[in-house]
C-alpha cells in the first residue's frame, strides 16, 4: 500500500517528509512523494512536508487504511 503526496509552494531543492511527527525521507522539491506503507498497513497516517531546515511546514493530512 501507498500514500501519495504532493505539494506545491515550498521553498529550496529539499523538503522534509513527515509522518506521524517523525521524519521519514528528504526528497527533491519536486512536488510528488509516494511512501510505501508495505502490504498490510492498519490504522491512520499524518503526513507534513515541510522546509529542508524545518523552519516551516506544510498543515498536516491524515489518511487511514
């Protein structure tokens, strides 16, 4: 199972993936983020992209499985 993100507006060549309050990836800027959940993901997920340097992030998203 997947979640795909995507984002528009922050700032730099890198943002912060977050899920659940902890940072799970550092990705190009590029707008698109799919986080593999693996096959039998349960319960909820909250994600926040946020700046390289974690000075700002995006609100959160919850998606549930």
């Amino acid at each position: 199972s997947y979640a795909d993100l995507s984002w528009s507006g922050a700032l730099g060549s890198n943002v912060l993936i977050k899920r659940n309050g902890s940072t799970i990836a550092t990705t190009a800027n590029d707008g698109a983020y799919t986080d593999n959940l693996g096959k039998n993901p349960s319960g909820d997920y909250t994600y926040e992209v946020c700046e390289s340097d974690g000075s700002a992030c995006s609100d959160s998203v919850t998606v549930g499985f």
